[in-house]
C-alpha cells in the first residue's frame, strides 16, 4: 500500500516512453540506457584476444584547445555461448571493461544474438536427435535479456546499473543497440558488465533443444569528445526481481548541488507462471497479469500507471515454410513461436523487442535539500510471480 502522499503532480504530460522497433530480421533497436551508481569495479582485459583500453580523454595541446582521443570498441563477448545447461553459472557471463577516462560524445551499447534454431537450413547440418521436435542447441523460447553494469556481488552492495533489457525472439536473432552516453560520462573507467539470458533447457527435446541456448556478442563503441549533457548524477534506485513479498519498495538517496533537471528512468516487466491469478489476467501470472505502478519522489505521487503491451502482434509476420522441417507457418520475428503466444498482449513487453523504459521528469517533485526518496508499489501480485524492475536517476545541471 502506497503511502498518502502529499501531492499528485502531473507526470503524464510530460512522459516519454522510449521508442523501440523490433530487433528481428536485421532491425536496430534503440533504447536509451537507465543509469547506475557507484558498484564494485574490476580492473583488467576483456575476453581472450581483446584489451580494454585505458585511452580516449581529452587533453590539452600546446594550443590550449581540447584535443579528444580517436574511437574504438571495446569487444565484451563474441558469440559466447549462453545456455540454462548448469543453471545461473552458464546464463550469465561477467567481463571487465574500461571506457578509459571521459568525456564522451557517444557511447553505444550494442548487442547481436544468434540462435541455432533458426533459420531452418540449419536444420540439414543440425537436425534433431531421434525422437525430439527440435535441434538439441536450439532454444526454441523466448527468454529475458539484460546488460548490467558493475552487479551487486551481495544484499548490502548498490544495486548495478541496468544499461538494456530485452526479450529475446522465440528462437530468433536480434540486433540490439542502447546509448549509455550519460552513464558513461557520469562513470567513466573501469566497470564489470553481466550479460545474461534466462535460457533453460528441455530435456526432452519437445518444446525446446534439449541443450538449447543462443551465441551472444557484445560490443561497446566509444566515441571520445564533449559530453552532449552536463551530467551531475546518474545513480541506479533499484535493480532486481520483485515478488508477493516486496512489492512496495522505498530507497533513500542523494543529489549533489546545482541540479536543475533530473528524471526517472523506470524500466519493468512482469514474468512468472503462477496459476492462482488475482485481476486482470488473460493467462498465468505475472507474465499475462495487467498490474498497476505507483511511483513516488518524497511523498508525490508522480504516476500511476498499468504496466501492459498489446502491440505483440507487430512482431508477428505470418510466413510459409516449405522446407519439412520446423513449423508449417510461423511469425518471421519469433520464427520458433506459436502464434498465437507471440501476438498475445503481456506484461508491458512482447517476444524480441526491447523493454522499453518509462522516462520523465521527477524535478517539481523533489523537496529542497540534497536527500530524497523513491518509492515504487506494484499491486496484485501474486505467489510465484515476480516483475523485473530497475530505477535510476539522471541528473543534469546547466
């Protein structure tokens, strides 16, 4: 239950979601990163073969004009394989990077994934195994997908900073792009990212491989020069699963002086398969459950909102395969999907687009002075339900 807040302020006016276009197919998706705090940082190279580097800060010539290093990529991982085969140690992989010292025109998070699924002329060279429907490497689901910078190693460490979230097609590729600029420029240096999927496989082989996962590359492109922002603060809230138990979450946190613009960045959506489904659902909770949001800055409501998708059906192209094997008809943007689950509307997200986050301004409702707090309620959930959640502030000055 939401506290009684002191004022309702108008946050919808001034609310902008972020626009997104499905990653299937050879699309670019956009999204603009929610920021984080201060978390631990581990120093040293990127995968095998790759050095971060230590370069790319303005200096000074001998002419006193800013002089700015040229651009690179840091290269994270190249096709590592992810997979649910010995659970959470193989969904994820963590890998130092350096950004180097700011500032920063650009920085662009960019992320490709490959499925063994899809398209079916794999099937030739990888056919299913005797008595299953898919091919063992192939997962066939639809699964979350999420990039955070500098995780918390424990309960007491700041939540990490979560640069993009997205659903991955059922058994398709994906191209993916996020702009972490501010976060960059508000936190240059060295950094650990968590690349994770939540793939699981079926060991039967009848819904899913029976080894499935996907090839995930991931690659940072930096573009030194001067920051497009004067950013004062970029501080993650709150980065983790929220279940029954902890749907009212409440964090304490500060600003520095000489802010004259900070906003929201609220990115969510609702997972899960619990039955016993209370409100409005059209299928098992959370992942089918319409919730409302409540979000807060000291005391003010600022929005009130029902976290739920009904454009899925944009990322459903009806196609014919008439090649014998893999399905008869099937959606071109989630090939591996039935249909009918691609187009169903969910819980404020679709299979193989991004998470899109809810950002607006929150600076009418802060109260004077360098602490604040946030507050988030989500209402209605339910026993083994849990709605993914992350919150940041951005915060600007002149």
């Amino acid at each position: 239950m939401l506290r009684v807040a002191t004022k309702h302020l108008s946050f919808h006016t001034c609310l902008m979601i972020l626009a997104a276009c499905s990653p299937s197919g050879g699309k670019t998706t956009a999204a603009t990163a929610a920021e984080t705090t201060d978390g631990p940082a581990t120093t040293g190279t990127g995968p095998e073969g790759t050095t971060a580097p230590t370069t790319g800060a303005p200096t000074s010539t001998t002419t006193g004009e800013p002089s700015y290093g040229e651009p690179f990529s840091i290269t994270v991982l190249d096709r590592a394989w992810i997979s649910g085969m010995d659970g959470w140690n193989t969904q994820h992989q963590d890998v130092a990077y350096d950004l180097g010292p700011a500032s920063f025109a650009r920085v662009t998070l960019v992320v490709d994934l490959e499925s063994d699924c899809y398209p079916w002329q794999k099937w030739q060279d990888n056919p299913p195994p005797q008595g299953q429907y898919w091919p063992a490497s192939c997962d066939a689901f639809d699964r979350t997908m999420g990039f955070v910078s500098d995780p918390a190693a424990g309960p007491a460490d700041p939540p990490g900073f979560e640069l993009l979230r997205s659903i991955t097609p059922f058994g398709g590729p994906a191209h993916l792009e996020a702009d972490i600029t501010d976060f960059a420029n508000m936190h240059p240096g060295a950094h650990t990212l968590r690349s994770y999927i939540n793939s699981w496989p079926d060991g039967a082989g009848q819904v899913s491989g029976s080894a499935g996962g996907w090839h995930l590359s991931v690659r940072i492109d930096v573009e030194p020069g001067p920051a497009p922002r004067n950013v004062l603060a970029a501080i993650s809230l709150f980065s983790g699963d929220v279940g029954v138990d902890g749907a009212t979450t409440e964090v304490p946190f500060s600003l520095p002086e000489g802010v004259t613009k900070a906003e929201l960045v609220y990115t969510v959506s609702g997972h899960g398969g619990a039955s016993d489904n209370i409100g409005d659902c059209i299928g098992p909770a959370e992942e089918f459950c319409k919730r409302r949001h409540h979000i807060s800055f000291d005391g003010a409501v600022i929005t009130e909102f029902d976290a739920w998708r009904t454009d899925c059906g944009d990322l459903c192209t009806i196609t014919d395969n008439d090649l014998g094997v893999g399905p008869g008809k099937f959606c071109l943007e989630n090939p591996c999907g039935a249909i009918g689950s691609v187009q169903a509307a969910r819980a404020n997200w679709c299979p193989g687009d991004v998470v899109a986050p809810l950002r607006g301004p929150i600076t009418p409702a802060l109260q004077d002075g360098p602490d604040h707090e946030f507050q988030f309620a989500i209402d209605g959930v339910v026993e083994n339900g849990s709605w993914t959640v992350s919150a940041a502030v951005y915060a600007y000055g002149p």
